[in-house]
C-alpha cells in the first residue's frame, strides 16, 4: 500500500465513527448499510487530493458521508413511516430509555433536518453548520430553532 | 429531558455501532452519479470503436455512394464523440462529494437532468439517422446501391424505417430514463426543497 494510501486509511480507521452515525440516523436495511459504508470510503477517497486540511478531516469525512447517503439511491426507508414510538421503552425516565425516544423523534424528522440536529447535537455551531449545508448562519438558526420545537412536542407527547 | 445528554447516550449505545464492512479502499462505485459518468465514458469507447469501424469500411467500399453513406456516419459519429465528451467533463467537474450538502444536490439534480435531456435530444437526431445510415449500408451490401437508391421503394422503405425508430427510440428513451432515473430526481428535488425551506 502506497503512503497516501496509508494515511488515507489511518484518517478513516481513526474517524469511522462519523460513518457509521451517518448510516444509522438514515438506513436501516443490512444490504444498504454494507453499500453506503464502501460508498462513502470510495466517495472519501475519490475526493481525498482535494482535501487540503482547511477544516478538520472528521467535518469533511462528516460532510462526505452526509451527500453520500443523501444522494444514494436506497431502498425505501420503512421506519420513516411505521417505526412505533411505544415499541420502545421510553416512558422510562432512564439515560437509555430518553436517548431511544430521541432517536425515534429524529428520525421522524425529514432528511435535512435531521442532518441539521445532528450537527447541532454533535457540537457544531450554526456557522459550520451553515458551511456543511450550503445555507447561512441566520438560516441554520431559525431551521434549528423550528426543529427543535418539533422535537420537544413530540417527546413531551410520550 | 436534557437533549445533548440523550444524544451522548444515543451515540454511544447505538449511532457508533459499527456496521458490516472492511476499511479498505473499493475499487466500484453503486453512486448513481458516478455510474452515469462511467456510462458515458463507456459510451466514448463505444464511439471510438464503431467510429473505427466505419473509417475502414469508408476505404474499403468502393460504390461510391456507399463512401458517401459511411462519410456521413463517420460525421455523425465524430460530432456525438465531442458532444458526449463534453456532456462528460461537464458532469465530472459537477460531481464533488465534499461541497456543501445544497451544492451538491444542485449538482446531482443538474447531471440528471442535463444527462436526461441529452438522451432525448439524440433519440430525436442521431439514433434515427444512425439507422438510416445502417439501413442504406445494409442494403448496399448484396445489391449495387446506385442502382438501389433510383427505385422509390427504396425511399419508401427508408421513410418507413425512420418513422418507426425515430418515435420507438424517443419514448423507449423517455420510459428508461422515467425507470432509471424519474424517482430518483423527484427524491432530489425534495432534499433542496427542504434544504432552502423556513
């Protein structure tokens, strides 16, 4: 293996993580999950001599991972629609019982939305959030601010 | 409930869980985007090895108006060549995955959709004068052409040919890009509609 195969590997073996959140807030098929994590590994590599460590790798692996799942062609997300809140165990007021409610509360959120919370959750402020996007900092914040009484209503509603 | 707490314990317990796959680097892509551009660099190669073809045949016939019929498919093969050339550099330089998430939905709605009107455009020309090209060489083969070409059923016969493939290339064109690609564009169009909403 070549050196900046290596240091390509290195930077994604230290960072996979981000990949597989990103598949998991938006897959939820084996085959799909298996296809996105390769995808984004051949995406990231296609795109890697243009990364001229401006942003951290792991914002730019994130940002990758985000377009590639988006623009994937995938099979139809079937917990979108029927996954059951009260198929979860989160009337109970434990730390895991609270981050499955979350969990199931975001992913009834539309794709970008999603994306956008996740950001938010993972510590990003609106401004790169904005960069991730392609939105301004005032359109991150008035979206987040909208996503998160949405978010709030449906857990109170548990 | 403390929203960046579930969301530790969200990551934590099942967000970072790995999924099945090897951390190496593939050698295929399944991206809809990057399998149209191999499709049109495939269709390069398609060009270049009929355009070859043709330019033998083009010295080796000796009727001269079968040259002039090879003369035109060559033509013809050569302005599809650059045209599907610089659809294609068009789509390579579109196609970035590490821009913003706007951009690139942008990007890949524009590559469909420019891929998708180009394959009209040559369902409407080219495919049909392809044909007919194929159909006069066709001909020329067993029988002397010059003599061939004075007969009206000739013409009858070549009208015929054109008025059938020319509408069957159209909308065999219009229902497998519908197939391959209409869903998939409609999907896209969502993602910018909620990505620029609020």
């Amino acid at each position: 293996m070549s050196s900046p195969d290596k240091e390509f590997t290195r930077l994604i073996e230290e960072n996979r993580g981000i990949i597989f959140k990103v598949i998991r807030l938006y897959v939820n098929h084996e085959e799909d999950e298996k296809d996105l994590f390769q995808e984004i590994i051949f995406q990231a590599w296609r795109s890697y001599p243009r990364f001229e460590g401006r942003s951290k790798f792991s914002t730019w692996l994130y940002r990758i991972g985000l377009n590639t799942v988006l623009t994937f062609k995938r099979r139809p997300n079937v917990i979108d629609h029927h996954e059951d809140m009260s198929s979860f165990n989160i009337a109970e007021k434990t730390p895991s019982g609270e981050s499955e409610a979350l969990y199931v509360a975001i992913r009834h959120l539309n794709e970008i939305d999603r994306m956008i919370i996740s950001l938010h959750l993972d510590g990003y402020e609106n401004e790169e959030i904005g960069e991730i996007a392609g939105l301004t900092k005032n359109h991150v914040a008035v979206k987040l601010h909208r996503i998160k009484d949405v978010l709030i209503k449906t857990l109170k509603g548990l | 409930m403390d929203l960046k707490e579930a969301w530790k314990t969200l990551e934590r317990e099942r967000l970072i869980q790995p999924v099945n796959g090897t951390i190496a680097i593939p050698k295929h892509s399944k991206h809809p985007v990057t399998k149209l551009i191999q499709t049109f660099g495939l269709g390069l190669v398609f060009c270049v090895f009929f355009e070859s073809i043709f330019v033998y045949l083009l010295f080796a016939m000796e009727q001269t108006i079968v040259k002039v019929g090879l003369g035109i498919i060559v033509v013809l093969y050569t302005i599809l060549f650059m045209i599907n050339y610089k659809v294609l550099q068009k789509l390579r330089r579109l196609h970035k995955s590490d821009e913003a998430v706007l951009k690139v939905l942008q990007g890949v709605h524009s590559i469909v959709s420019q891929t998708i009107k180009f394959q009209q455009k040559l369902s409407w020309g080219f495919f049909p004068m392809c044909v007919a090209g194929g159909f006069v060489l066709g001909v020329s083969i067993k029988k002397d052409a010059a003599a061939m070409i004075v007969q009206p059923k000739f013409y009858i016969a070549l009208i015929v040919t054109m008025a059938v493939f020319t509408p069957a290339s159209y909308f065999l064109t219009k229902w497998m890009t519908r197939i391959s690609y209409g869903k998939y564009l409609g999907q896209i169009e969502e993602l910018i509609q909620q990505t620029k909403g609020d």
